[in-house]
C-alpha cells in the first residue's frame, strides 16, 4: 500500500504551473487586450462621428451656396425677359394692323385685366406702323371697374394718338366686354356672336333657413351696424336690400352712358336695350350695337388696308408667373378674409 505522504508522480514538470495559476495567466491577458483594445473602438467611432459631422456640414454649405446662385441666375432672369420684352415692343416696325386679345373672364390678376390690356395697348398705340388697334374680343364679362378702365384708356389713346380702334367679337362680347367695346369706332362681329347683356349684378347665397332646420346658431359679432351685410349665414334687411339695389343702379346708368356716349346716333334703343338682355350678332348689328359683320382677317384687309397683323397682347411668362406666386403667397390671407364677399360683376 502506497503511503499518502510519498509523492505521486503527475505526468508534468515539476516547474508546470498550477491550474489557479494558468487561469490567472489568461484572464491577465485577455484584460490587457480589452484595455489595448477599447481605447482605439472609442477612437475609431469618434472619428466616424467627426468625419460625418464634417461631411454633412460641407453638405450644407454646398447647398446653401446653389441655391444663392439659383435665386441670382433666377433674378437675372426675369430681368432680362421683362428687358428683352420691353425692348421688343418698343421696337418700330411697317405698317400693320395692331392686335390686343380681351378673352376671358375681365379681372384684376386676369389676362384680360386693366393692367395686362392697357399695357398692350398703349404699346401699340405708341408704334408708328401700327395703323390701327383692334380689339379682339372673347369674354362673357366681369369686373365693371377693370372694363372702366379699359374703356377710358381707349378713349384717351385715340385722342392722343389720331389712331381707329375697332372691336372685332368672336363667341361671345357681353355684360364688361360690350363696356369695353363700346369705346371702339366700329364693332364687328360674327352673325352668331352673343353680343349685349347690359346689366350689373351681386349674386350670393343665404343660408338662414337652412340653419334654422338644422339648429345652428349663427355667431357673427361685428362693430358696425352692416358690417355683417351680405353675410350668407346672416339674414339681410329689406334697408340692405335696398342699399344694394340703389348701388347696382347707379352702376348700370353708368355702363348705359358708357354705351350712349360710344355708339351715339347709330343705337337704337329699345326698353329691351338696358334690360340685361342678349342678342346674335347678326341681331345686334339690326339694334345698332354692332356695325358690321367680320372678322380680324376683314378688318385687317378691307378696312385698315393692312393686311400684316401684329399682336401686342400681354400674357405672363415664366418669370411673371413665379413673381405672381410669392406675391399670391404673401396676400393668401387677405383673400382668404374677402372671400364670402360677393362684388357687383358685368356678366
């Protein structure tokens, strides 16, 4: 029997570390790698961060230096075509019968404005080849005080520059369009052209009863005993209604005198006339609303005896129609504000 105090031989060298020790060895050595280690990772992702950092500021400066020399480029751009606009309509040229279109609704903001029309005309007005404007005319009417304009702007044109001025109709020459037509020497037009309409209104809505139906209270506080006139949602006094009355008649006698003071002695004037009705063209030129029959072509050939047709209409290009944009961005509100109010129209 082997005695517990004799050594046992173990298979390693006597000089083996133990087993405790070898542990130790190793959890030392991993720890100084994780210490090696963790230094250059927090390294390595701050330096990731920076770089980003640096990268999206860069980023951003380079944006920020496009769009300075997008807004310049565009800036430049729109004076060079308003420029090079407004040097080709000041430009001379032969002799020709000058156009200046009047389609659509006759409105502030519109094609058909005072401003875009006065503009073509006083272009071809200033023109010395130009031997006479023509109105050519497509429009069911609209603002009283945009053809009020236009109408004084013809007359004073033709006083000053010795020029005729014929309105040439197309479909339709009613209500503000006629307003403005009126101030022509002669009006021509189609057989079938829809000519007259010599009448002002205010439409709207009321919605009272409605309201009453459905229990819905109406809370409208205002300071002013009409300030509230017109409301849809608000009933209207029989002294509204008269108020409004007396200002739509007192605008119709001046589209009447309007019409009186353009076509003199060759209107013949029937209670119908000023009534609001229309006619065809064939029908007005029977009524002395109209002159003739014809077109630009006509007009042009036999009565200006220049065949060659200019056309000085003002329309919007790409830089008015962005310039148009901020300034309708600008005044959203305000039209939001004047949205529910109805204003007297010629159509």
């Amino acid at each position: 029997m082997n005695d517990p105090h004799t050594p046992q031989p173990s298979g390693l060298p006597s000089d083996a570390p133990k087993a405790p020790d070898l542990w130790a060895q190793a959890a030392s050595e991993n720890a100084a790698k994780r210490t090696t280690a963790e230094p250059a990772w927090e390294r390595g992702v701050l330096e990731k961060l920076v770089l980003a950092t640096i990268a999206e500021q860069r980023a951003a400066r380079r944006w920020r230096i496009f769009w300075r020399f997008a807004w310049i480029a565009l800036a430049l751009g729109m004076a060079w075509l308003l420029a090079s606009r407004d040097l080709g309509s000041s430009a001379k040229s032969g002799p020709h019968t000058a156009v200046v279109d009047v389609k659509g609704e006759i409105a502030a903001g519109a094609e058909a404005s005072a401003e875009f029309v006065v503009a073509a005309m006083r272009s071809a007005f200033e023109d010395s080849g130009a031997q006479a404007v023509v109105l050519l005319i497509n429009s069911p009417g609209g603002s009283p005080v945009q053809a009020g304009i236009i109408n004084d702007e013809i007359v004073r044109l033709k006083a000053k520059h010795g020029k005729p001025v014929y309105a040439v109709v197309e479909e339709t020459c009613a209500s503000a369009a006629y307003y403005i037509a009126a101030a022509a020497d002669d009006i021509f037009v189609d057989k079938a052209s829809i000519v007259g309409s010599i009448g002002v209104l205010m439409d709207g809505f009321g919605f009272t009863g409605t309201m009453d139906k459905l229990g819905v209270e109406r809370r409208l506080i205002t300071a002013g005993a009409n300030k509230g006139f017109l409301d849809p949602f608000s009933p209207m006094s029989e002294q509204q209604r008269q108020y409004a009355q007396a200002m739509l008649d007192q605008i119709h006698q001046q589209f009447i005198q309007v019409v009186k003071a353009g076509r003199g002695e060759r209107l013949k004037e029937t209670p119908e006339t000023f009534s609001g009705l229309f006619w065809t063209g064939q029908q007005a030129v029977e009524m002395g609303l109209a002159d003739r029959v014809g077109n630009l072509d006509y007009v042009a050939r036999e009565v200006v005896k220049a065949e060659e047709v200019i056309d000085y209409t003002r329309r919007d290009n790409v830089a008015e129609r962005l310039a148009r944009r901020f300034g309708a961005a600008v005044g959203a509100g305000a039209a939001k504000a004047l949205a529910g109010l109805s204003l007297p129209a010629l159509r």
